[in-house]
C-alpha cells in the first residue's frame, strides 16, 4: 500500500515518485503515467498514482497536501487550475518536494519545472495547418474545448486565433466547452453542426472533446462533410480514421511526456539541475534535454498521426 | 398539590454518554487514534493545518445548515451560492474594489439569496427540497453566467496568504478563528436560546409550535439568510484561499455537508440533532478520508466507506428509535412524530 | 331485534391494550348477534375507538378473545379484517386528499375491466348509487381535499357500506352529520340490520342510541361494565353506568363574581367558516361554546387567538384591540389557548415536560436572552405540581403520557403565561373521568380568581354543568345565547341543530 | 384535478412548442435536418426515462438520488460485457441493464421500507456507494466506441420512419408505466401512499411492497438508461453520469409532480425532461450564451413550482365555492 512512505522515510535514499492527473479515469494520463512508472523503474524509485474524480479547480489540493505529508521526494502534477494548487505546491516545496508540472503548468512561480510536450505556438500551428488543408483553407471552424477555465486549451485557443490571421477565408464562428465530459462534448457537438449549418470544420484541441465529436459525427449525416481534427490519442481515434470520420490529427506522445517528467524529477531532485536555464541531463532512452527559460523542458514538436501511420502506435 | 419532580429519569454521565451524538465523537474518536498509531505520517506537523483548511468550507455551511434541517426544512442551494459568492468577490476585485468591501458585497449577494430560498419556503410555503433545487441552478447559472471562461485570480498577496496564514508560532490556520467563532455562536443560538428551542419545536410538530406563538415564518426566513451567509462567507474563504474565482468552484459541497450533517445525527425530519455531532461529523469524514489518503487509498474507496458510513448510521439511529417507539406507541407509529389522529 | 337465541357474530371477551404508560383498555367485552344495531356507549377515552382498532386489526391486543362466528380470530392487518367481512368507520376520517371521492371509496378493489384494468365508469356509476342510497349530492370525481367534516364522514359511510361486510362498526358517525343526514343514515342502518347484518354504532349522543339501536353496552375507564336490551333500559341508568357517580359531582361548579368585559369579539368574519360573530366574555365567567363538531367553534377561537385569519371584525382585549393573525400579540395581551387537538397542536409531544410547559415563556425566564434546561426545569417544576401532572420526572416526554396527563401539561403550560383569558377547546376530550373532574374543578378556581374562560365543548353534561353562559354555534353563526339557568339539553340542542333542520 | 393536470401537463407542451418554434425560426436547421430533427427527439431519450423511474418514487411521497450512479453502473457494465463476450446478443444487455439496476433499487428500496429510513438519506448514501463502485471497478480504464460491437452502437442512432429507435423504447416505457399507474390497483395505490402514508396503512394498503416496487421500478429504468447511454455515447467513463439525479428530480418537478408526493404523472416529468433537455440545445441557438443555461433551468423549476402552488389554490377555490353551491 503506502509505498511512497516507505521512499518517504528514506531508506535506500530511492526517489519517491508522486504522479498527479488532472483526473483519474482519462486514458491520456493513463498512458503518460505509464511513462512516468517506466522512468522511475528505470532510475529507481517508488511510484504511486494519485487523483481526483473530477477536475475541479480545488479537488487535486488535498493529494497535493498528502504527497508533502508522506514526505514525497518529487510530485509530477498536471495542473487542473494554475492558481487554485499553488499555495498547495508552495508548502509541499517547503517541505522538500520536488515539484514538476506537466501537460499543464501552473504559475511559473509554484514550481520547479514544467515539462511542455510542445510550444504553445506548435501545437497551435499544427492544429490551424491541419484544419486549413482539411477545409481547403476555406469557411466556417468551430471550436470544441474542454472546461471554459483550462489554462493550456485557453492558451492554445488564444495562439490558434492569431494564427487564424494569415487565413483570411477561415472564420472561426464560435467556442464551445465539454468539460472534458464524454456526454457534454457530443451534446455540444451536435449543437454546434445545429447553430451553424455552413459549419465545415471542428477543432478539438482535448483528447476527451475530440473522440466525442469523432463519435458523435460518425453517426450523423455530416460524417466526412465537417472535418474534424485537434488532439486525440491513437487508441480513441483509430475507428474514425479508418471509417474517413477525421482525416489527420496531432498529439505528442503522453508516454513519452511523462518518461520525461520523470527523469526530470529525479534529475531535480538529485540536484543535476535546479531548474536554471541552461541545466542538462539525460532522460533514458529520450536522450539529453535542457532546461530552457523559466524552468520549461520542452518534449519536442507534436506528432500527425493519419491512416498511413497511426497503427503504429499503442496509446 | 405540593408535589415535587427530578429534573432528570437518567443520571448525568447517561444523559451525555448515551446519545447519537456523543457515537459519532467516540467513533471519530476512535479513527483518530487508530491514524495515530498505524497511519504513516499521520503524525506529521502538516496534518492537521491540512485537515482544517480542506474541512472549513463543509464545516462552515454545516453550522448553520444543522439549523435549517432541525426545523424539518433543507437547502441543497448553499454549493452554488459559495460558487457566487466566489464569483462576485472576483468579479468586484476585478473592477478594482479592496478586498474586503468585495467581500462584504459577496455576504450581501449571499444574504439575498437566502432570502430569496427563505420566502419562498416560509412565506410561500413552497417544499424547501423542490425550492432549493431550483435556486441551486438558479445561483450557479449565474456565478458561471458572470465569469465564463474568466477566471479571476489577480488577488493581493496579503489577502490570499491571510487565508492560509498560521495562528502566530502554531500550525493552526487563521480560519480556524471564525470557524470556532461560529461555532460557538450556532451552538449558544441553538441550544441555549429560546430561538433555538423554537427551531426543535417546529422540527417536531409546526402545528404546536405556531400554536405557542413560535413565529414558524420569520424563524425559517432568518435561517435561510443565515445559511446563504454563511456560504458566502465560505465562498469568500474559498476564493482567497486558492486565489482563483470561478463560477464552478464548490461544485457538489451541497451534498457533502448535507452528508456530514446527517452523519452527525440531525433527523431529517427535523427536531432532532446537536451541534457537537455535526462537528464531529464534519471531522470525521475530513480524518477518514485524510488517512485514507495517507494509506494512498483512492478517492473511490474513501467515497464508499463515506457512503456506507451514512446509512449505516441512519439505519442504527432509526432501528433503534424505531424499537423504543415499539415499546412505547402503537405499531403504527411511523418514523415521523405521530400525527394526532387517535382522538377525534 | 336481537335475536339472543342464536349465537353472536362477532365476540370481543377481557380485550386488553396499553400504550406504554397508558392502559386504554383493560377489559374490554361486546357480544353482537346478526340483524342488530349494537350500541357501545363511554365517556371519552373509555376505551371505545381502541376496542374498534383492535376488532380491526389496527392495534394488535395484548390480550383477550376475539371471535368472529364462533371461530377464534387474529388479524394483523386491517386487510385481514376487512377479508373477513368487517367494515369499520373510523372516528377520524381516513382519506386520501389528492385522489378523488370515489377512489377514496373503492381504493384496493375498484371494479375490474378486461385484462385487470380498473373500470372507472363502472366505480363512477357504483359511487353515485352509493351516493344516491345515502341521499347525498357529492361529485363522485371531485378529489377528497377541502371536503367539510361532515363529507368526510360521508365517504367513510360509503366506503364502508360498498364493502358489503357483515359486520359494520360506526366509530360516532354521526358526530359531524346535520338532523337530515343523520336520519338516513339511519335509513340505511336499519335496512342493513333488516338484511341480517350485525352493526356496532357508537356515539356520545343517547337519544340517538335509543331511537336507533336495540342493545347497548356501557364501558367505563376502559372496562367493560354492563349489556342490556335498550328496551329494558333509560338514558339516566346508561348515564350512571358511563359515569360510574352521580353527574353533578362530575361538575363541581362554583359560581364566581362575575366582573367586568374582558374579550370583546365584533363582527368577526371568514368566508366559508363563520360569519358575524359577536360576544364577550367578563372577568370570572365562564362562557360555552356550544354546537356540533364542524359548526365552527374551532374556527372562531383560532381566530381569536391569532392563530387563523379572519377577513373582517375585531378582537379586542381589556378594551385594547389584539392585531389580528398573531398568536405572539394575543400571548403578550393575556390571552391562552388550549387547542382541541392534544397531540398536533397542545404540546410538543416528543419534547420534555419541562420544555412543553414553559414553552410559551422561554423568553420571560431566559436570563440575558440565554435558557438552559436547569432554568426551563426550575420554572417548570412549580406549574407541574400545580396541576399534579404525573411523570415521574421533568425530561420525560409528553408521548409517554396519557391523554389526561398530557392535558394537564397543555394546561400547566397556558397558566404559566398567567392569562387573564382562558380560551380551552374540548377541555376533556379522551381525559378519564377522574382527570375529568380535576379539570373542571381547576376551571371554576380559574374563574373564581377572576379569569374570564372561554370554553368549546361538544359534550352537553359538560356545557350545562359548567358554564355560566351558552352561546351555540351552528353552521358558524351563534343562534343562541343561553344564561346558565335557561340552559337545559333541549334548547341547547335545537339551537346548535336549529338552521341545518331546515336543509334541502 | 384532472383539469389541473391536464392543464399542468398542457403548460409544459406549450412551452415546448414555443421553445421549438422560436429556435426554428432562427435557424431552421433545428428542426429541419434530418440530424437536428433525430437528435431532438433521441437526446432527451435518456432522461425521460431516469424522469419516469424518479417520478414513481416521488409519488410514493420518497426520492431516489442514486439513479445517476445507477446509470454510471449499467453503462460501464453494458461495456464490459460487450468486451468479454463480443458476440453478445443486444436484448441480453438490456435485460443484463434492467437486472442490474432492478438490484441496485431493490438495495434502496429495502433499506428505505425496512429500514424506515428517510430515501433522501438512503439514497443520499447509495449515491456516493454505486459510484465508489463503478470508480473502483473501471478506475482510469474506460469502454471505447471500438470496444463495442457496431451493431449496439447503431441501435443509438437507428431510426424508424424517421423516429429513433431508442426514443420509441422510451415512449413504449413510459406508455406502459403511465397506463399502470393510471389504469391498475397497484398504480392508484402508488398515489394514495404518497398521499397519505397514515391513512394508507389505517386502510391496510400493502405500503412497503409497493414502496419497494417504486424504487425496483427507478433502478430497472435507470439500468436501462445505461444501456442507452452506452448506445448513444459509446464512449463509457466512470464518470458517467455524474449529477444526473437532481436533473431526474428537476424533470419531475418541472412536469409537475409534487415533491410530497400524491399528485403528478410521468407523462409529465418526461415532458419535464424533454423540455430541460431541450432548452439546453436551444439556448445557445437562441443567443443565450451556454453560461446562462443553469440560470435559465433554475428559473424553469421555480416557475414550475409556483404554477403548482397557483393551480392547486384556484382548484380549492373553485372546489370550495362548488360546496356553496
Ligand atoms: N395511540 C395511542 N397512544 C397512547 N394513548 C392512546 C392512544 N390511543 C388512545 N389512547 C388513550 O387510550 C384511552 C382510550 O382512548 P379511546 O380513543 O379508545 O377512547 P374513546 O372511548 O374512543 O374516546 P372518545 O369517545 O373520545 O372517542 C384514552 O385515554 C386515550 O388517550
Ligand atoms: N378538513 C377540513 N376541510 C375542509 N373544511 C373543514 C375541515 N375541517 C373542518 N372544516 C370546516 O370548518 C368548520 C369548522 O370545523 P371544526 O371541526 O373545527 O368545527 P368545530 O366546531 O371546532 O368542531 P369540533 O367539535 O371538532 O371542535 C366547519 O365548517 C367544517 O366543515
Ligand atoms: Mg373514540
Ligand atoms: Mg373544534
């Protein structure tokens, strides 16, 4: 049971490991805690996943307060709030924890180091290319987000608009939120082909909004006359994509992202780095990364995945 | 005629052992020291700042919700009036107003909707259960209608750190202050006043009490407010301490507290409970679930023994209850107070 | 007649049946024969409803016989009696208020159409016959909410009859019923007798007895005490075997000196209820409300208590007006109500003694607005000994007392507010005949402390023998007011039954 | 009062039409692509039926809290089975959906008519055990579209003369629980219960069995929820579900049946459901930004309750003036 205590009172001086999701339950953390589980066998140490049922902006605190009372060498959190965690993150920090963020960062401040699976600018970029080759860089896109308050897809959303600019016949006519809830998503999918009969494509920059819209557009008329793309896992997609539902979409490999934070967290916590820009250290078979601008180790640029390639992957 | 009468039947040391209430303590009790000295880390300094600052909301809208379910009446509103509350303070410090005055207009926001839920209940004489799930949707619409996608956060320093801020040298947080504070205030109000005694009266026979000049309306209508308030209050401390504002914050507390509530031995049909069981209560499942999640049991296991925890303790107190009654009253006298049809 | 060769239908021998504390019945026996009408006659709380719940399988007996033809019976629910051919009208109406009248009826066994579906035009036309046999006009589709007292009993009547038993009890049925209905109700009664049917009719009012039943058993203090065939029997023998005593003893009524106006009631008015009611008590007087049950007396002192509304009129108290709709107002003007209604609206019955009787003065004995129950006690404790409440301590609760006791507390409590007016509705109903008379003697020491008394009361001994002035209410307008000397059974009765006589 | 009823039930339709019209009229697409008109009618589905059980168990003068997590049960069982036997024949999974959620309410209705414990406790209770109970049994592992045979997954979608196959399986539902409740015994008994408890047991009305069947009734239709759920969703997390229950209590109140119990017909709690499941789609339409929705059900159920209140007061009148007369 309690293995991260027994890291916690110190024998062996092994790494205790701490893995926090958004929420339990979502494949995407299932596979990058795979990752994560991986490292820390490899570099030795304890591992143990914890979570909210739901994504709650306060709901993640209390796992957080755990993890500094079990005296956790390192926390790998995927931030449900930026702010709601931080003074959480700060007293577990003060108590000796080791904080990495991944997936989704929290104010720079409250950690030690975030891991970026891409630059807000890449993922962005992908998503607006995808569409735009998807729709003959021609008409009306919607957007299907996760919660109204999600820092990254908010971020991303804000990038995909500038990016928008260099597409002059694209119109992004609205944003709607599916709470990263399989039946909201689809409910707001079918409304959104309602509202905007013109509509000709949706971009679903989460991996539970995606596989809804995918589910909810393979079974109605639209399927393949609105395309769909955004980020999605191989696993959720590979139907749709063999039945033409979607075409391509992008994602970064989650196993990979929590392989690195992993290593990253043990690197900080043996002190290879302090999270000071310019810190190197070797990440097992992912190789050398370096520690950039405030405190963000970057995973590398997100992945396409479409029929030619997706059966390649497992995740 | 110069007959004189006991004050009691039981001894002292009866009457304060042998209650729900005092179960429910002992059995805190008891998960209290068996974390103590099995729970790894239990005995940690962070511990129980830790355990206060999750339970303050729960406990806070406790308080004065035993109140409200002592007179038979429920309000399923208070999560989402937390939630507005916590909206308005951020979208008023947003548009540049202090801390505190935003926080003042949050308890005003929060008193407005209490009475809102108080007269319609009291004064309309509409089921507080329908009611309040109305205005539940009503209040949280609205936080979440405000904000949207914003999320305010931009909150000063002093402020977000008072919220978490320590009593002097001891681990206690600040919040404990108020929280004791209201305590002692819903505990006089409840059990020392002739306002308290009103509220077990209407729990147990309205007819009676507004037949003795209890004044069944206003009591219900101060208690709303009173409720809605306090959520306020909760809602402001809620904010400040994650110093982030959000029409969904305290989504689904509603039902957490009612569930502590009742743990704590407050009949749902009103007239019966104390405010020492809703307190012990309330820590209860904030030292179980804390242990639990120390022996890294997940959040799914903690939800059912919570879960199995209620009924079991309803399902005692109404067994046993129901076997003194057998004694006492005719077969037929079902779980609410006997309605008087025997004579007529 | 009864036809006493034969053996009895129904048999009820040493019935016993406590409720805690409370023995309401300690042996009770009835013997009825088929093709009689069988009066069971007491004082309230002589045991009568609960020997009827019993037969019914209400209440399960804690000891006794019951056979039914002869054969040794036990029925745990009232399903079981009713399947067994016994229809039983319970004093307290029993309906279901959001379903309509004839649901109410046939609730369990509505006629059947084809594949069990229930055949509402049949039930409809079965009601209306119902209806139509009892004389009464009631839509059988309008639903049992808002039905008058009086209707009420009606559907219980129909209920009953429609379930074709062979034994039909009549928990007083006639309580709330006018002359006309009451006389076919009889009508159908004695065509049921006539059909070899057995019937058990209890009721408070003699002359009804005598005009309608042909044997009567008295029961007293919740034993059984004598059977004899009315014939060879009169109403003043059936009076002494209920009371065990001589009446007069029953009301030991000192006349008081009467003082000035202390409750002025003008005009006072609400649709549907009462209309146009004007009087005044004084200072030491005793003044009865009179009437049947449902006439509205209730009504009257609700309203002038603060506990209803009224549309229009005025109370006026000491000659200061009392705000209308507030009992608070009327407590803090002087004014006490003990309600009809013991266990609803008298006491808080799942609270202490302690807190029932200084329920209404927490506020006076709270000291800097705080109240602990050693304070409640304390000023509990004297008002308790007044009245000889028995309990053998301040904390028990008022559900574990008996009607009587639970009275006196109920009383304790109001006097604890030192009233200058007394308003007490049914002073001693379900309350044993020693209780009884303590009652009545603390009213007279109330009113010869000079406290005015306003008293509702549906039994006559009890109104004749103790107050000084009748007023009779009927149909929610006073139609009499009687001094104490003029007061007899007679003018009474045909004042209170004076306007109903005169309906289609 | 079958004038108020049908009255009560005529105000949701209306209102509904209205809701509909005015959507259309800004943008025809609502009601006019064969896809708007198909989900119209199939998203509703679902509710309807928690709506239907719900409204059985309020008329029994009780509450059932747990038919969310009842949902979430069945749904992730219905996925289980098509995992561990691919081959499985669709009827088997409803019938293994209605078994399922029979059980569960039969749990609650044992402890809430043996027990004499108040159901909003009990189910209070039940609520957060059935979803401990999914969480522990899926944890972060969820049911896939992929996971389920295509021929489930298109009976979500299927349509029959243009009208969706699982909205037909509702209606026929609730049809035959509307025609028991009004045409059987045990139905009226069900109202009369609710009406009067005391009086039901003064009149040796068989209580708890029918207590029990009401809470058997919303578990079997809760289970079959599930099964719908999994059909249209096919994507099945633990997470299914959650908070559906005070939307089941909303839908009953908004179609007027008295929370006290008494009063009230299913057919008006799944005209209650449609009308809030419908009122969600149409907002956004309807240029109500998606934020207000909540408000805009609040003030639904408000207004639903006070009109209860309006019309039980003008039919006292009218009965009272009629006993004048
Ligand atoms: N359920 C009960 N619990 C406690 N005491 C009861 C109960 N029912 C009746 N009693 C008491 O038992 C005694 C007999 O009551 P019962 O109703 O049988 O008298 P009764 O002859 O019907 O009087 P009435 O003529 O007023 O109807 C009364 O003292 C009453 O207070
Ligand atoms: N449940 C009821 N529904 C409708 N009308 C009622 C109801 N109860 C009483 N009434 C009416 O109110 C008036 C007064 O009833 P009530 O029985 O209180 O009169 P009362 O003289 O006080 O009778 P009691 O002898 O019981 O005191 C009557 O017109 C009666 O028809
Ligand atoms: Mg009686
Ligand atoms: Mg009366």
């Amino acid at each position: 049971n309690s293995g991260a205590s027994g890291g916690a009172s110190g024998g062996g001086g092994d790494v205790s490991v701490v893995m926090l999701p958004k929420n339990l339950g979502n494949p995407y953390f299932d596979t990058s805690t795979k990752g994560a589980k991986a490292a820390t066998s490899e570099f030795g140490g304890t591992f143990s996943e914890v979570g909210p049922d739901t994504g709650s902006p306060d709901a993640q605190v209390p796992f957080i307060n755990t993890a500094a009372q079990q005296g956790t060498k390192a926390l790998i959190v995927s931030a449900n709030d930026p702010k709601a965690i931080c003074d959480a993150l700060d007293e577990a920090r003060q108590a000796g924890t080791k904080v990495v963020t991944f997936d989704s960062d929290t104010d720079a401040s409250c950690r030690d180091l975030f891991v970026n699976q891409a630059t807000a600018e890449g993922i962005a970029k992908v998503q607006v290319d995808m569409i735009a080759e998807q729709i003959g860089d021609a008409g009306e896109i919607a957007i299907l987000s996760a919660s109204a308050n999600a820092t990254n897809q908010n971020a991303w959303i804000e990038m995909m608009k500038k990016d928008l600019a260099d597409h002059p016949n694209i119109t992004l006519v609205d944003t709607v939120y599916g709470n990263d809830d399989d039946q909201t998503s689809f409910d707001k999918t079918a409304a959104l082909l309602q509202s905007h009969p013109d509509l000709k494509g949706i971009v679903s920059p989460t991996t539970v909004g995606i596989a809804a819209a995918a589910r909810y557009l393979s079974t109605s008329s639209s399927q393949g006359k609105v395309a769909l793309t955004g980020l999605g896992t191989p696993n959720q997609m590979r139907d749709y994509v063999a039945d033409g539902t979607v075409t391509e979409f992008a994602l970064w490999n989650p196993e990979d992202l929590g392989y690195l934070a992993a290593f990253a967290a043990d690197a900080l916590v043996s002190g290879k780095i302090t999270g000071k820009e310019g810190g190197t250290f070797t990440a097992g078979k992912l190789g050398d990364f370096t520690v950039g601008a405030d405190a963000t180790v970057l995973l590398g640029d997100p992945f396409r995945f479409n029929k030619d390639n997706i059966d390649q992957f497992n995740f | 005629m110069a007959r004189t009468y006991p004050a009691h039947a039981r001894p002292l040391w009866q009457r304060v052992l042998l209650t729900r209430e005092m179960a429910v303590v002992a059995v805190l009790a008891g998960v209290v020291v068996y974390s103590v000295a099995r729970v790894p880390n239990f005995t940690g300094p962070l511990t129980l700042p830790y355990l206060l600052l999750d339970t303050a909301p729960i406990l806070l809208v406790a308080l004065p919700m035993t109140l409200v379910v002592a007179t038979g009446e429920i309000d399923l509103s208070v999560a989402s009036v937390v939630g507005l509350s916590s909206v308005t303070v951020g979208v008023l410090v947003d548009a540049g107003w202090p801390v505190p005055a935003a926080a003042l207009a949050a308890l005003g926001v929060g008193a407005v909707c209490g009475a809102l839920n108080g007269y319609l209940v009291a004064y309309v004489g509409l089921p507080s259960l329908a009611v309040t799930i109305g205005t539940l949707a009503l209040f949280r619409g609205i936080a979440v209608g405000l904000l949207g996608t914003r999320a305010v956060t931009d909150f000063p320093d002093r402020w977000t750190e008072l919220a978490t801020a320590r009593i002097g040298q001891t681990q206690l947080p600040l919040v404990v202050v108020p929280i004791v504070v209201l305590v002692a205030v819903f505990a006089v109000l409840l059990h020392l006043t002739p306002f308290g005694r009103g509220i077990y009266d209407i729990g147990l026979s309205t007819d009676a009490a507004h037949f003795s000049g209890v004044a069944v309306a206003r009591t219900k209508l101060v208690l709303f407010v009173l409720t809605a308030a306090v959520a306020a209050f909760a809602g402001v401390f809620f904010t400040l301490r994650y110093g982030t504002a959000r029409g969904d914050n305290a989504t689904g507390l509603e039902l957490q507290v009612v569930a502590a509530v009742l743990l704590g031995g407050v009949s749902i049909f009103g007239g019966r409970g104390a405010l020492h069981g809703v307190v012990a209560g309330v820590l209860l499942i904030g030292v179980l679930s804390s242990a639990l999640r120390l022996e890294n049991v997940t959040v799914n296991v903690i939800n059912i023994i919570i879960g199995a925890l209620l009924v079991a303790s309803v399902l005692s107190t109404s067994v046993l209850g129901w076997l003194v009654r057998r004694r006492q009253h005719s077969p037929l006298a079902p779980a609410q107070p006997q309605p008087g049809r025997e004579e007529r | 007649m009864a036809a006493n060769g034969t053996p009895p239908v129904l048999e009820l021998v040493d019935i016993r049946k406590a409720f805690g504390p409370v023995v309401a019945l300690r042996s009770g026996s009835l013997r009825v024969h088929a093709g009689s009408i069988h009066a069971l006659v007491g004082e309230n709380g002589a045991g009568k409803s609960t020997l009827v719940k019993i037969l019914s399988g209400l209440y399960r007996r804690d000891a006794g016989e019951l056979r039914l033809d002869g054969q040794d019976v036990d029925f745990a629910t009232t399903a079981e009696s009713k399947a067994a051919g016994i229809a039983v009208i319970y004093q307290e109406p029993t309906l279901f208020p959001d379903l309509s009248v004839m649901e109410n009826i046939f609730m369990g066994r509505q006629p059947l159409r084809s594949g069990r579906r229930i055949d509402r035009a049949a039930m409809r036309e079965q009601s209306a016959e119902l209806f139509r046999r009892l004389g009464v006009h009631l839509d059988p589709l309008r639903p049992a909410a808002g039905l008058s007292i009086a209707d009420q009993q009606i559907i219980e009547i129909a209920k009953a009859i429609s379930l074709e038993a062979n034994v039909l009890v009549m928990d007083e049925p006639t309580a709330a019923l006018s002359g006309v209905e009451v006389r076919r109700l009889f009508q159908v009664a004695r065509g049921l007798r006539d059909e070899g049917k057995a019937l058990v009719f209890i009721s408070h009012r003699l002359d009804e007895v005598f005009d309608l039943c042909d044997t009567v058993t008295v029961m007293r203090d919740g034993a059984y005490v004598s059977t004899s065939p009315v014939a060879d029997t009169t109403v003043g023998q059936v009076v002494t075997h209920m009371v065990g005593r001589t009446v007069d003893d029953l009301f030991p009524k000192t006349p008081a000196p009467v003082g000035d106006v202390v409750l002025e009631v003008r005009g006072l008015e609400r649709a549907d209820v009462f209309h146009d009611v004007s009087f005044d008590v004084r200072a030491g007087e005793i003044v009865a409300l009179a009437g049947l049950v449902g006439a509205g007396r209730s009504e009257i002192a609700r309203a002038v208590f603060g506990v209803d509304r009224y549309d229009a009129g005025t109370v006026r108290l000491h000659g200061t007006d009392v705000p209308p709709g507030s009992p608070l107002a009327a407590v803090r003007a002087g004014m006490a109500l003990v309600p009809e209604d013991r266990r609803q609206q008298g006491l808080v019955t799942d609270a202490s003694v302690a807190r029932n009787v200084t329920a209404v003065v927490r506020s006076r004995i709270a000291r800097w607005g705080l109240l602990t129950s050693a304070r409640e006690s304390r000023a509990a404790a004297p008002w308790a000994a007044r009245l000889d409440v028995k309990t053998n301590a301040l904390d028990m609760h008022g559900s574990t007392m008996s009607g009587g006791n639970q009275q006196k507390v109920v009383i304790a409590k109001w006097l604890a507010t030192e009233p200058t007016l007394l308003i007490i509705d049914e002073p001693t109903r379900g309350i044993d005949v020693g209780t009884k008379a303590e009652v009545h003697r603390l009213l007279s020491e109330l009113a010869g402390k000079g406290i005015a008394i306003l008293m509702i009361s549906s039994e006559l001994p009890e109104v004749l023998g103790m107050a000084d002035r009748v007023l009779v209410v009927a149909e929610g307008r006073i139609t009499a007011d009687v001094p104490r000397d003029q007061a007899t059974p007679e003018t009474v009765m045909h004042a209170a039954t004076a306007t109903l006589e005169h309906q289609p | 009062m079958r004038t108020v009823l049908r009255s009560r039930e005529l105000a949701i339709v209306i209102v509904l039409l209205l809701l509909v019209a005015g959507t259309t009229v800004r943008t025809d697409a609502f009601l006019f692509s064969e896809n708007s008109w198909r989900d119209l009618l199939l998203t509703p589905s679902i509710l309807m039926l928690l709506a239907v059980g719900e409204a059985v168990v309020i008329i029994t003068r009780n509450v059932d809290l747990s038919v969310g997590s009842v949902l979430a049960l069945t749904a992730y069982l219905t996925g289980r089975l098509f995992i561990a036997q691919p081959g499985l024949p669709v009827v088997a999974v409803f019938v293994a959906g209605l078994l399922a959620g029979g059980a569960l309410g039969l749990v609650n209705g044992l402890l809430v008519s043996l027990g004499r414990v108040p159901a909003l406790v009990i189910t209070l209770g039940t609520l957060y055990v059935y979803r401990g109970v999914v969480l522990t049994w899926a944890g972060s592992d969820r049911v896939n579209a992929s996971d389920l045979p295509d021929g489930f997954l298109a009976l979500g979608t299927k349509t029959l003369a243009s009208i969706p196959v699982l909205t037909m399986i509702a209606v026929v539902v609730l049809a035959a629980v509307g025609y028991h409740l009004h045409t059987a015994r045990g139905g009226r008994e069900l109202y009369a219960i609710g009406s009067d408890p005391d009086a039901a047991l003064l009149f040796g009305l068989p209580v708890r069995r029918r207590v029990l069947g009401a809470f058997v009734l919303s578990g079997a239709l809760a289970g079959m929820a599930g099964v719908f759920y999994a059909a249209r969703y096919g994507t099945i997390s633990s997470g299914a579900g959650l908070g559906l229950e005070l939307q089941a209590v909303a839908a009953a109140v908004i179609g007027g049946v008295a929370i006290f119990g008494g009063s009230g017909t299913v057919w008006g709690a799944a005209l209650g459901a449609v009308l809030l499941v419908t009122i969600n789609r149409a907002l956004p339409i309807l240029g109500i930004s998606e934020f207000w929705q909540q408000a805009v059900v609040g003030v639904l159920i408000l207004g639903a309750i006070v009109l209860d209140r309006v019309l039980a007061a003008r039919t006292a009148r009218r009965l009272a003036d009629a006993r004048e007369a």
